[in-house]
C-alpha cells in the first residue's frame, strides 16, 4: 500500500454506498435507537397525519436523523467528517423514506379495535 492511498482518500466521492439509505435501515434496525428516538416521533407524526391535522413533519424528524446519524458513526467507528459530508439532500432522502414507509403507510392502516 502507498502512502498516497492514504492522503488521496476523498471520503465523499470514496463511499462505495448509499449514506442515507444506510442511515435509515441502521435507525429502523438498532433497537435501542428505534424504541427510544425513531419510533416515538414517527408515532406522533403518523397519527396526526392521519386525522388530517397540520404537522411540520421535516422539522420534527431532522433531529431524530442527525442524532441516528451520530450513533451510526459511533457504532460503526467511521471517520468524523462523514457528519460534514451528509448532505441536505441526505437528510430529505432519509425523511422521503420515513414519510413513505412508516408515516403514510401507518396512516392507512385500519386501527385493530
């Protein structure tokens, strides 16, 4: 290995994965982050999506992803800057996928009474 393998290393253009879906399978699969942060949001979210009430849903996940995103780096021991390279555009892929996947998809569920 040469050394200018290691001062080469662009980590933003290096990733050989998708960061935001990553992401957001990591926050829906480490349970302690998903009991604790993700699901009581998403929850709060879901339900008042589904009786129609106004909700700023982005306002209310960004936090969740930007802590998701600090324990992801953490667990996974991977380099600081990763926080500096996740982008907006990141984050509104991340929140698309809550909104499709959990927040709608909970809404048109029927309530089991």
């Amino acid at each position: 290995m040469k050394l200018t393998e290691f001062t080469n290393f662009n980590l933003e253009n290096d990733l050989n994965f998708d960061i935001a879906e990553d992401l957001y399978i990591f926050m829906k699969n480490d349970p302690l982050f998903y009991r604790k942060q993700y699901f009581p949001v998403v929850d709060v979210i879901a339900d008042k999506y589904k009786e129609n009430n106004e909700i700023d849903y982005k306002t209310k996940i960004k936090p969740v992803i930007e802590n998701g995103l600090g324990i992801y780096i953490k667990k996974f021991n991977l380099d600081e800057r990763l926080k500096d390279i996740f982008s907006e555009q990141d984050v509104d892929k991340v929140i698309d996928k809550i909104f499709a996947d959990d927040i709608e998809c909970r809404s048109n569920q029927n309530d089991f009474k």
